[in-house]
C-alpha cells in the first residue's frame, strides 16, 4: 500500500483550504517567487497532459533551486519526470503511463530508478487518476468507480472497493488525492489570476481545486475587461490561483494549444543522447538547459527565433 | 500490393467495427482502423481519443503521435476534459474500444506495467494509460497485436488491464458487470473466447498462415473454432486509403 492517508484526508485538506486567503487581489509575481512556495517533501501535481500545456516553465525554474523529496503525479508523465529523477528531486511518481511517445520507445531513466527501486512509481488508470484529483476537487474522500476492478493495479495504491449501499454492486472506492501544489500553464490570465484555456482542458480545473497552493502560468497577461468579455471561458477563477507568473513559451519544446506545436526532433536527440549516455545524458541536459540560461527568455534562446516561430506557425496551421 | 503488419491490422481491425457506433480509440493501428472504417463502410462512426477528443477529422499526412496533441484535436467535434471523457465510457456510451499490443495471456488478460514483480521488475514498462479504462468501461474491446511468442504468454506477469481474468464469470465477480474483450486481432488471425470457459480460440486465419504458425507463436494452448474460416486479404482500395492517410508511412510501417 503506497497511498498515505495525508493524500486523501478531505477534512484536514477543508480546514488548510479554510485557513488561507482567498483574495480578489494581484497574483502577478516573478516565476522564481512562484516556485518559492514548493517545499521540500511536497507532492506537486502537474497540468496538461503527456507532452501538451506541460508547465515546463514552473519545472524549469523549480530544479533550479535544487528541490529535493519530491512526489510528482500527472495523468500521462512524460520527460519532466525523468529530469526530477536525474536531478534527485523526486523520490515518486504518481501517474498511469510514463514516456514520451511510441516512437520514442519505453523511458531509460524509468527503466534505471523504477527498476533499481531508487524512485518509487505508483501507477493508476488513466480515468483512475483522473477521479483522484476530481474526488479532492468535489472535497470528498473517494468516488465511486467501475474501472480498475478485478486488476492488480488495485493493489499498487492499496485501492479498496466498496459496496454500493443502494445496490449491493461492488464498486472500486478510489481514494481522492489532494496534492501539496498545482503547477499549471494556461494561454491566459488576468493578473488577478482568472486562467483561460484554449484546447484541451485536460485535468487543470479539477488539480487547481484539489490542490492546497496553485501556481499558474500563463503564455499572456490579458486585462481583467478580456476575461469578463468571455466569463463562460474561464476554467479557474482567481481565487483559487496563489502566484501567477508571465512565460510565453511556458511550455515550449511541448506544445501548447494554438500557440506553438511541439518540437520531436529536439525529444529524439533528447532521447539519443540517453541511448549513448543514460542519465549522464540527462545531467548535462539540465545543466545546460535549466542551470546554465540566465533566464527563461535565455533558456528560450537556445532554441533560437527561427525556430520559435516556426512552431507558432505550426500551431496555427493546426488550429485554423 | 504488399501489406505490412501495422496494415494487416488497421485493414482486420477497420473491418470489426460497424457503422452508427461509437469507438474509442488510440494512436496507432487502432487510430487507422477507425479512420479506414470511416470511410469505407462506416461513415457514421463515432471517434473519441484519450486526451479528451470527440469526433475528430484527422488531417491526411498530420495523424497525431500522442492521444492529446493538436493533431489529435484537429477538427473535432469536442474537447472534454480527460476524467469526462473517460466517464463517458463508464456510462456506457462507447460500442467498441480499441487497445494495442502488449504481453497477452488466454483469458486476454493485458500486462503494459512490468515484465518481473511489480516492486522491482526486470523491466519497467510504460504502464496502462487508458488501457484499463477502455477494456473495463465499453461495451466490446478488439486487442490489436503483432503476434509473436512473447506477447502471447501464459500468464501475464501483472493484469494491467483485466480480459476475463480467471475465465468463466471472474470478471463479473469482480464487480465489472459489462463489456469484455470480443476479438483479438493479430497478424497471424483473428481470435475470440470461447464463451463458458473465456479461453482464447481462433475463429480466423489470414492468408498464408497456418494453424501450426499460431502454435509456434503463442505461448499457451489455442482452442481452433470447429468452424475455422480465412479472413479476406486487404484490398487495394483498404490499402490506398491507409497510404493516403499516412504518406511518410509513419505509422502503416
């Protein structure tokens, strides 16, 4: 049984929701003081899905300040999770598939610290993980479900079934989980911290209210008047959003939708590099492209306009 | 023309599915079989993809390599958020879900999370995904899979995703009241189960294979349909359709 019960205590998570301010005020701060609230220890819960609206800004600036005993949970995990491992940040995954895509093959960095038990990797069904952070978003403490029964990834999290008092059917009681923090990127937001998506929703709205502290960014600050001009488009309203802090490409080299597509070619070298080095490999990857950059405009750099544009120009072509 | 494994699968698979249904769907082999099943015999057939996508309109030459990227969304009908879309299956909306390849065993059980014990396995796989979701919440799964040895084994290491388990009613006993896995596609033939024992059985031959080439291959014993037939090669047409969806053969091979 891996699951702590800290994971889905709905009451004690009520009263840390209770304790803290909701304001209607300014969110905007810098992307370094938005992950100055992650402590050591915590459980991070990331937006987006696979290689899609991945906060990597918030990750980026995040392993810069050399975290460590971190848990990361996303529905489909892909690379950030190998770079938390390499750098020593995460002690556990939290999703139901790990990788970056079938032309990629299976991760090398799972295969080394899942396999050597260096990383504990806790895996759920898609849907499965998707109803823990809706079961914490609703503030209860599981959901009913029909899906994970009768498998062993029931036993991995330490699931438990429960039977249906009107019924008497046998349902699995999946567990809520309400994460430390929400690392979010969205295509906008008001500096009030009101986050407009466009695309694929994926799970952020149901993270930003299972999680204790949420730290949003967003490719563009719009004025408040933009957002109340199109309210029913609103995805998190700015009293759950704790910093808020301007990336544009707060997601590049993966896509975010209908700004920029996502770079392959840079994930195959990537993953060469690995194939020659393993995790060296990943080690001179952070250290050259999260350490090194002065910024995140720096960062942005290496990768070079033309190239920038060229996947803004990609994007629009997909979305038009 | 000549086929290649990843066509062999997309044309036997497009043929399962029917027309004014619903499939849910991956990338892959399953995402050119619900495509060429549109748009041969089943025009009014329902796509939905795991990142969230219902009804898309794949852009020839731009199919999407994950379930929840711009090409996956390309001129769809609907984007829900991820947990609603797979809700959507739980209340019964999906006819047939795909899966892809992965360790296999005869109850159709699936392993996608580790080869070894879970704990420390010999090899970390990527895990389920929407796997287990999609054989536990349609209706009817159709297993789309290279057929090799490996794959077919008799028992799997770990149910990732849960066939018929222990066979006969295990699945129901644990409490999943509907849907099963109705057809195994392979490149060798097509399977179903045997329905009081749920044993794997072959119901189909492709051309050229052999009853004896799907012993070789399989790690535990198959039950032969005394009604055994021959499945009808790909068309050309089938074919042209694949070739034009996919003209960089990214993912026919």
């Amino acid at each position: 049984m891996t699951i702590a019960p800290r994971e889905y205590d709905f009451e004690a998570a009520r009263l840390r929701l209770e304790a803290k301010p909701k304001t209607a005020g300014p969110k905007l701060v810098s992307l370094d003081d938005a992950v100055a609230r992650v402590k050591d220890g915590d459980h991070l819960a990331l937006g987006g899905c696979l290689f899609s609206r991945t906060p990597l800004a918030l990750v980026w600036a995040l392993l810069r300040r050399r975290p460590r005993g971190l848990t990361l949970s996303r529905n489909l995990i892909c690379y950030e999770a190998e770079w938390g491992m390499v750098a020593g940040a995460v002690n556990k995954v939290v999703t139901s598939w790990m990788g970056i895509g079938l032309p990629w093959g299976l991760s090398r960095i799972q295969r080394e610290f899942v396999e050597s038990g260096r990383v504990a990797f806790e895996e759920w069904s898609h849907l499965g993980l998707g109803l823990r952070y809706r079961a914490a978003a609703m503030g209860v403490p599981f959901l009913p479900s029909l899906t994970m029964l009768g498998s062993d990834l029931m036993e991995v999290g330490g699931s438990k079934t429960v039977e249906c008092p009107y019924t008497g059917r046998t349902l699995h009681a999946v567990p809520a989980l309400f994460p430390d923090v929400a690392l979010l990127h969205v295509q906008k937001a008001d500096p009030l911290g009101n986050c407009q998506i466009d695309g694929y929703p994926h799970m952020d709205g149901d993270i930003a209210r299972a999680a204790s502290t949420v730290l949003v960014t967003a490719e563009r600050i719009v004025s408040e008047d933009e957002i109340r001009l199109h309210p029913d488009r609103t995805i998190i309203p700015g009293f759950l959003v704790d910093a808020l802090a301007h990336a544009p490409y707060g997601s590049y080299p993966h896509e975010c939708y209908g700004v920029y597509d996502a770079e392959p070619e840079h994930f195959t070298v990537y993953v060469n590099g690995i194939r020659e080095r393993g995790a060296a490999a990943v080690a001179d990857y952070l250290e050259r492209y999260v350490h090194a950059p002065r910024s995140h405009a720096d960062y942005l750099a290496l990768f070079g306009e033309a190239r920038l544009s060229d996947a803004a120009a990609r994007a629009r072509m997909l979305t038009t | 023309m000549s086929v290649t494994a990843n066509e062999l699968l997309a044309v036997m698979g497009a043929r399962e599915l029917r027309n004014d249904t619903t499939v849910f769907t991956g990338v892959g082999a399953p995402m050119m079989a619900s495509v060429l099943a549109q748009r041969t015999h089943a025009p009014r057939l329902t796509m939905m993809v795991e990142g969230g996508v219902i009804g898309p309109t794949w852009k020839p030459g731009e199919l999407p390599i994950s379930t929840n990227e711009m090409r996956a969304a390309y001129r769809a009908q609907m984007l829900p958020p991820i947990t609603d879309a797979f809700l959507l299956a739980q209340r019964g909306f999906f006819d047939v879900g795909f899966i892809g390849g992965a360790q296999i065993d005869r109850h159709g059980n699936l392993n996608t999370s580790a080869i070894g014990g879970y704990a420390r396995p010999k090899v970390r796989l990527p895990g389920s995904g929407g796997a287990n979701d999609i054989i536990s919440l349609c209706r009817e799964v159709i297993i789309l899979t290279v057929h090799e040895k490996r794959r077919f084994t008799e028992r799997v290491d770990f149910i990732t995703s849960p066939g018929y388990l222990d066979g006969g009613d295990s699945r129901r006993r644990h409490g999943l009241l509907f849907g099963g896995v109705s057809r195994v596609v392979t490149t060798l033939g097509v399977f179903g189960f045997e329905p009081t024992s749920r044993r794997m059985q072959l119901l189909a031959l492709h051309a050229g294979a052999t009853v004896e080439q799907v012993r070789e291959n399989t790690g535990f014993e198959v039950l032969v349909s005394p009604q055994l037939t021959t499945t009808k090669p790909p068309t050309d047409e089938e074919l042209s359709i694949l070739r034009m969806l996919d003209p960089k053969r990214q993912f026919i091979g």
